[in-house]
C-alpha cells in the first residue's frame, strides 16, 4: 500500500489555511497576511507584509512563523524558528495526529515563541 502524505499533507494545507485567514481580521489584510507554504511533508505558517518602502519594488516580505511536520505514526510535530533561522521542535506538545491542537498552540502562544 503506498503512503498516505500527499493526502495527509493536502488536509493539512485546508486546514492551515482555514487558520490563517481566520487569524487575520479582513480589514487587516492589506497589511498583513498569513498562508501556508508546502514542502514535502512539512506545512509552514508564513506571514506576509507588504514593501514598507515604494522604492523598493513590489514584493511582500515573508517571516515564517511555525512549521508543521508529519511523520509515521506519531503524526504531526511542531517547530520554531530561531534568529539564525534554524528549525527546533516545539517541546511543549506532544506530536499529534490532530492538527487543530498544535494550531490551538500556535494561536495561542503561551511561550512567546511564535507571535511575539
């Protein structure tokens, strides 16, 4: 039987996504936008912002918030992202195969770690 990823990793994405767009109020969205970014089986929160700066062309800048990992069988684990951009799991949950707790975590950040 092959493996379930792409699948698994498809309804991750919906489901990031349906986060971040509730995350950010409609009237902010001209400011600030978060959506999701794939690779492999990791799914990262990314923030975007728009050029602070017209003369520097049109690109919005990309801070990546959390980033969600699937592995066989514990599920999904979560991570942060340090100032030198290294990725270090996330200890204060445990990997789970229901992603709306880690994103629970995520939207809540009792650390700090994520939002600031």
């Amino acid at each position: 039987m092959p493996p379930l990823f792409p699948d698994v990793v498809a309804e991750a994405v919906v489901e990031v996504a349906a986060f971040c767009k509730c995350r950010v109020p409609p009237s902010l969205r001209e400011q600030v936008r978060l959506e999701p970014a794939v690779r492999g089986r990791s799914v990262t929160i990314v923030e975007l912002r728009p050029p602070w700066h017209p003369n520097l062309g049109s690109e919005w800048t990309r801070l990546q918030i959390a980033q969600l990992r699937f592995a066989e069988p514990a599920g999904w684990s979560l991570f942060w992202r340090d100032s030198s951009e290294r990725w270090h799991r996330y200890e204060s949950v445990p990997a789970s195969r229901d992603l709306a707790l880690l994103l629970a975590e995520i939207d809540s950040d009792p650390t700090g770690i994520f939002w600031g």
